[in-house]
C-alpha cells in the first residue's frame, strides 16, 4: 500500500467519506424520528403545517441529502465486505450474522428506521463475488442499479395509475399519541412499524443496494475511492454532480410551489429522483477527495474520526433523537428548545435542523477525543470482537 492509500493501516479516503455519509444521514432521518413515517414520504401528512421555513429546509434536504448519503454509505459497505473479507471467510461470514443481530435489536427496540438488517442479508449474498475485478463489478453493478431503478420507478408508476382500493384512513393522530405515551407504548410503536416494514424493504430495496455494493467495491479496486485516479476524472466527478444537483433542486422548488402534490412531470420527476442521487454522491466523494489532495486533508480529520466510528455515531443518533422524541424517556417537564419532551409529532422540518447541528457537533468531538485514546469507537470494538471471537486490543500503542 502506498503513503497516500493508507493513514494508519486505514483508507483515508473512505474515512473521510464515511464520516460525511453518516453525519448526512441524520439530516435525512431526522424527520422520521420526530414523525410517523408517512411524513417522511409525504410532508403533507404531518400533523404540525408546514411553515415557510419548513418548506425550504425540504427543499434543501431533499435536493442535497436525501438518497445521496446513504447512497454513499452503501458503495462503502461494499468496500468494507471485502476489506474485512481479506481476513477470511469464517470472520466475514461472523461480522455480517453479528449485524444482523444487531439490526434486529435496533429495529425493534430503538428505531424502526434502521439499515443494519438491510445491509446484512444484502452483504450475506453480495460476499461471493467481492473477488471479481474491478471490471465485472462496476458493469454488473451498474446494470443491476440500473434495473433496479426502473423497478423502483415502476412500482411508483403502478401506485399512480392501478386503483388500490379504499383510501386508509389516517391513523397518524393515534400513532402520535402512542409514541408520546410513556415508554412501553412507545417501544411498542416502534416495533410494530419496524416488523410491518423490514421484510417489505429487504425484498424492495435489497436488489438496488446489492448494485450500489457491486459498484462501490468496483471503484475502490479501480482506485477512484482509494483516492489514486487522476485530478481530471474527480474534476469530471464533481462537474457531473453539481450539474445533477440543478434539475433536482428546480423540480423540488416546483413540488414545494405546488403544495407538495404531483406535478404535470411526475414521472420525469420521479426517474431524475431516484436515478441522480449516485452521481450526485460520486460528486461529494471527488469533492473530499481533492480537498485531501491540495493539502488540506487537515480540515477533513474530524470527519474521517466519524468515519472510524460510523457504527456507533449511527446507533448514538438513534438513541439520542429517540431519547428525545419517544415518551416516557425524561422526568416531565423537562423542555428542550421550548418544548416539552417527548417532542414526538411536534416539530417539522426547519426545527430539526439545529437538533441536528448539535449532534454533527458533539459526534465529531466525541469521535475525536475518543480516538485520541482508543483505537475504535465502542461499538466497533465490541463487533471486531463477535467477529474474531476474541478479546480485540482497543487502547492506542503508545
């Protein structure tokens, strides 16, 4: 490995990537953590009106996060499928299994918004071809992502024109009263809305991340996630994904404008929606890829610090908007930001965005001043740990 793959015995690159992947998840997530989910798919649902700035906090979270980041985040997990993969394939096979239960437990008993279960099955059937090369991965991923996005604009194509039957009655008023309850009505909640969606997401999304996967690991092999390709491609990156970035944001700006309802170019709408989000991400990693090649990778250390510890940050954003949002987890009255917790069902858009901030905050501090001492975060530790099935070093040589 040469000086400029690896800081460390680590990727710089992918840690810089992956620190801004899961702090700009948060800013997509947040919604559904303060809101039954219906909202995060339709803001028309919410049960606090949107204000001005409600709309353009959507705006700006739809056009420059939403699908971009975990877009990201799943190139990266097909990279780290192979990088653990080197040590076997008994440890993988254990890492993969340990995610899946890890997944289970922060579904059901956290947040039922969570990715580990996913990214398990899908790593447990994307392993077997982490040896192909470069080539095959990025010409089989790219078709299987391509196809998998007409699928995904296909079942929205029937939603729109094959009648469903009756309307469902909206049960987002009773479903915000159960989560602000106490704590056992919102467990309750919680795990009834992750074991009513986790089956459906495996089998819908599964496909399409198993593409990003193929993908991600074919650009680490070719070196543009390694950061070893030449200024002129990563040039080309950022240029295609500032120049994809435009249509997003005039066609949200429009939505919005509309009063969140269709538009004449729905369909239009809905291909660019789902088919931009890689090149947009592709944009983002050449963005901190030529940052870290000026000279100014200093700048990037925080983030890469978030980046080593992408599994605990994940899991902390979710029991930290948890704490805050679901009932029964603070003495009453206790008020945060001048409301009452548990803010369950309270505050749209705009007001999440300084909740938010203070996480991104206090995680990059956290993750810095953490590994001044340690050599993972905890979580990562005690998963290095199931995975080799021994007590794994954790404190830094000195």
């Amino acid at each position: 490995m040469t000086a400029a793959e690896r800081q460390g015995g680590r990727f710089a690159a992918l840690d810089h990537i992956r620190g801004l992947s899961i702090l700009g998840i948060l800013i997509v997530n947040a919604i559904a953590f303060a809101q039954p989910f219906d909202v995060y798919v339709d803001p028309r649902r919410s049960p606090v009106p949107m204000s001005p700035a409600d709309d353009v906090a959507w705006w700006a979270i739809e056009t420059f996060a939403r699908d971009k980041f975990i877009t990201l985040f799943s190139l990266l997990f097909g990279v780290s499928i192979f990088l653990v993969g080197e040590t076997g394939e008994r440890p993988l096979q254990r890492r993969l299994i340990w995610l899946l239960v890890f997944g289970v437990i922060h579904g059901a008993l956290i947040w039922h918004g969570d990715i580990l279960f996913l990214y398990a099955v899908t790593g447990l059937v994307f392993m077997q071809w982490r040896e192909r090369p470069a080539s095959w991965l990025i010409a089989v991923g790219a078709v299987v992502y391509a196809v998998t996005t007409a699928a995904l604009v296909g079942i929205d194509v029937l939603a729109q024109f094959i009648p469903m039957g009756l309307e469902l009655p909206d049960r987002n008023p009773a479903y915000v009263e159960q989560m602000r309850s106490g704590f056992l009505s919102s467990l309750t909640g919680n795990a009834w809305q992750w074991a009513q969606d986790v089956i459906a997401a495996v089998i819908v999304f599964g496909p399409h991340t198993l593409g990003l996967m193929m993908l991600g690991l074919g650009l680490f092999k070719a070196g543009f996630l390694k950061g070893e390709s030449r200024n002129g491609l990563y040039g080309l990156a950022v240029a295609a994904g500032l120049i994809a970035l435009v249509p997003l944001a005039v066609m949200n700006l429009a939505f919005v404008q509309g009063g969140y309802r269709g538009v004449d170019f729905w369909l239009v709408f809905d291909i660019l929606d789902k088919a931009l989000p890689l090149v947009i991400s592709l944009g983002y990693a050449a963005i901190l890829i030529v940052i870290a090649r000026t000279g100014a990778g200093g700048l990037l250390y925080p983030l890469a610090c978030a980046g080593r510890m992408a599994f605990t940050n994940y899991l902390m954003q979710s029991v930290i908007m948890t704490a805050l949002f679901y009932g029964g987890r603070a003495p009453a009255g206790t008020v945060v930001l001048g409301y009452e917790l548990p803010l369950y069902g309270t505050l749209n858009h705009a007001s999440l965005v300084p909740i938010v901030a203070a996480i991104w905050v206090g995680q990059l501090l956290f993750s810095m001043l953490w590994l001044q001492v340690f050599r993972y975060g905890p979580f990562e530790w005690g998963w290095r740990c199931l995975t080799y099935r021994r007590w794994m070093p954790i404190l830094n040589s000195r």
